[in-house]
C-alpha cells in the first residue's frame, strides 16, 4: 500500500518528526512495519460481512459519507476489526476535509483523531495511520499553507477539490498557488500527486524533482519520486530517491514507508540488526561496576569481548562525555560513546578469538562494519536511542556517504538493472 497523502491533514504530517521504533532489537533479518490491509478479517456473521464488504466498496469508491455508519454498523459487532476501525478514520477524516463550514470541520476532524487513535490501540501500526496522527491536530484546526491569504485559499480550495476526487480542478488550483509562490513546497509536492494519481507518472516525477529542489532536506518529494519510478518499473533508481527519503530523516516512520514498497518491488525483505550485549551490567559509584555473566555465555566465539562494553560507557558517563562536549552541561548517550564502545568489542573479539575458533553472527556483523567504516551509521540509523539522534544531523553534514552505503551495502537488498530510458 502507498502512503500517500488522503486529505489536507496529511500536509502537516510532512513536516511532523514521528519518532518511532522502526528497528529491531532483534539480530535476524526482517521487513519494516506491516500494512494495517495485511491483518486477516476477524471472524462475522455473514450479514455483517457483507454489511463490511458494502462499506469497504463505499470506501474505495470514495463515498465516505455513506460508508461512515456502515464501518460502525461492523464495528458494533466486532469491535476488534481493525481494518474497519482505520477506514473508518478514513473516512470521516475525508469527510471533514469536504465540509465548508470551519466549525464542523474541526468537529469531524477531532472525531477523525479519536478514531485513530481507536485503531492504534487495537495493534494498527501502518505508516498510513503514523501519517494520520502526525498531521490531525487534537484541536481539529484547520492547517495553514501561507501567510499570504490568497495563496493560502488556493492551496485550500485545491485540497477541497482533491478530497472530492477532482484531481484537475485540485491540480489547477495548486498551480495557481505555485505560480503566486514559486518557492513554496507543498504546492510543487501536490501538483506532481495530482499527476501521479492521473497516472503521468513521468510528469509527477518532474514535480518532485522541482519540490526537491525547493527543499532537499523534506522526505516526501524523494519518496513521492521513488513511488512513480516504481510505476514506471524503474526499481532501481526508485531505489536511490527512498534511500535518500530515509537521509532526511531516519527517525520518523514516513521515509520507511517508501523502503516498503520497494522491498514489496523485490519481494526480499531488508536487513536490521541491533547487536546488544549479551552481559547485565551494573554501575557502583564513579568507579566501579558490576557485570554479570550469563552461565551459559560461549567462551570460544568472542563473547567474552563485551566485557569492555560498559567499561566504555563508564568512562564516558564519568568524564569523557565532559571532554568531548564541553559545551554540554548534562551527559547524555551520543555516536562517539556508542562507536568508541562497540569498535572495541570488535578489535578485541578479533584479537581473543582461537585459531580454528569463529566469531558468533553478531560479532561478524560489527567487525564487518568496523572494516567497512559503517560503524558510526550503524549506530545512527539501527541502534540510536534519543541521546545519539541528536548526533544526526551534524554527522550527516560530513557523511552523507557513508549513510548511503550503509543503506545500500548493509540495509536494503539490490535491485535488478533498470532498463536504458
């Protein structure tokens, strides 16, 4: 399933940071977070099946006022229906964006959140609802394009008409706010989506060159553009636009989404490894620790190389962390310590590890981005918590290669040869 945007709430969730576990803790390879339409149909009786089959219909018809009080006639009976539970938010979500009246479209907007948030309580974690949430504000007030009213009113008059399935009379209006602003992204994104939904794929992708140029820093247009090279079956540049998505920002669940559909594009599943220590630490003061063994922990794969693991972190939480960031007053988890830590226990597992003797999986794996040099986008991109993100955007200044080899080499798998154009 594309994520894409469905109404004017979505315009904010572009700029929204949604800072969500989308790694693994585990080491074994696996896909990014499910679509909410690959979650099996709960067991019903054959009327509100086919009362469910009526609304979903409803839905794709884009018919939302109809299909609203079919997906509650369903979730009366099955209340743990979360499919229905989320087109349901679809749904009066798109139905608020259709209501002239601002007083109840803020009314329909506030419902659309709450319903939601239903969905996402019953175990939905597709990017389509991250999108919804990060852009529905709890006030259900009505998004601003710019502060130049008139361009503002066509931006608002072209997601009227986008809502309502005019994808020309939307498209012209987006054209008019674009040519008022010619530097204003949002309105360079919707153009290239309104092509994109009338299938000029090539056309859409001219767009979202154009919005990334405007802004090279937002997600959206790079994902937007990887979207209609896969329409246009060129995997593997479409490839390239989601990897550069992620760059803009790993942390939110947005730029993952594109990564989706191109793994779909594959069928191969991507590659996330979060190596933890097999060792339970524990501080005692300033200067001591306490570090706890599993009974069962191999003495001959280089296990015993994580034993320096919080001796690192030890030294950094009493003193290094104030030499290195000085203009920091409270310590703080950062890349240095992370990296500093785990390329220790890769040299010294190296060194400790028999003749005839192998290195378990994740020993392999850390020593292999220590010689590769990918340790420190590992660390950003898999294993950062709130203290290394911070780290991002400094190192991405200098290192933006590293972090797309490290997405290309480490992370995703390759895609077939496109095609000569």
């Amino acid at each position: 399933m594309l994520l894409r945007r469905t109404s004017a709430v979505v315009l904010t969730a572009v700029f929204a940071l949604i800072v969500v576990a989308v790694f693994s803790n585990g080491a074994q390879a696996q896909q990014l977070p499910r679509d909410v339409g690959l979650v099996p149909v709960p067991q019903m009786d054959s009327e509100t099946a086919t009362t469910r089959k009526q609304a979903m219909d409803l839905y794709e018809q884009a018919k939302y006022e109809a299909a609203i009080p079919l997906f509650e006639k369903v979730l009366a009976v099955v209340s743990t229906d979360v499919v229905a539970q989320e087109r349901l938010a679809l749904c009066v979500q798109h139905y608020a964006a259709l209501l002239s009246d601002p007083a109840r479209r803020r009314v329909e907007r506030v419902r659309a959140r709450k319903e939601f948030l239903r969905a996402k309580e019953l175990g939905d974690n597709s990017d389509l609802l991250a999108a919804m949430l990060a852009g529905l504000p709890e006030d259900g007030r009505d998004p601003s394009f710019s502060p130049n009213p008139d361009i503002d009113q066509w931006m608002k008059n072209g997601e009227m008409a986008f809502s309502a399935g005019k994808f020309d009379e939307a498209k012209h209006a987006y054209m008019q706010a674009f040519t008022m602003d010619p530097k204003l992204y949002l309105a360079a994104l919707f153009i290239g989506d309104m092509d994109f939904r009338k299938g000029d794929f090539a056309a859409a992708q001219d767009w979202f060159v154009r919005a990334t140029e405007i802004d090279p820093m937002q997600e959206t247009a790079y994902r937007y553009w990887g979207d209609a090279l896969l329409k246009q079956g060129r995997i593997a540049a479409a490839r390239e636009k989601f990897i550069d998505a992620v760059i803009c920002n790993p942390y939110s669940q947005q730029p993952w989404s594109g990564v989706n559909n191109f793994l779909r594009a594959v069928n191969k599943p991507a590659v996330y490894r979060h190596v933890k220590s097999p060792l339970t630490s524990a501080s005692n003061g300033n200067s001591s620790l306490t570090i706890e063994v599993p009974p069962n922990m191999p003495m001959n794969d280089g296990s015993t190389a994580w034993i320096g693991y919080p001796t690192v972190h030890l030294a950094w939480q009493n003193r290094k962390f104030a030499q290195e960031y000085p203009n920091e007053k409270e310590y703080r988890h950062s890349l240095k310590e992370e990296t500093m830590a785990l390329s220790e226990v890769a040299t010294v597992a190296l060194q400790t590890v028999k003749s005839g003797q192998k290195l378990n999986s994740d020993l392999e794996f850390l020593v292999s981005l220590q010689k590769a040099g990918l340790l420190e986008p590992y660390v950003l991109i898999n294993a950062a918590d709130a203290g290394i993100a911070k780290d991002y955007d400094e190192y991405r200044k200098d290192h933006r290669d590293l972090l797309v080899r490290y997405l290309s080499e480490v992370v995703l798998p390759p895609a077939p040869v496109d095609k000569p154009q």
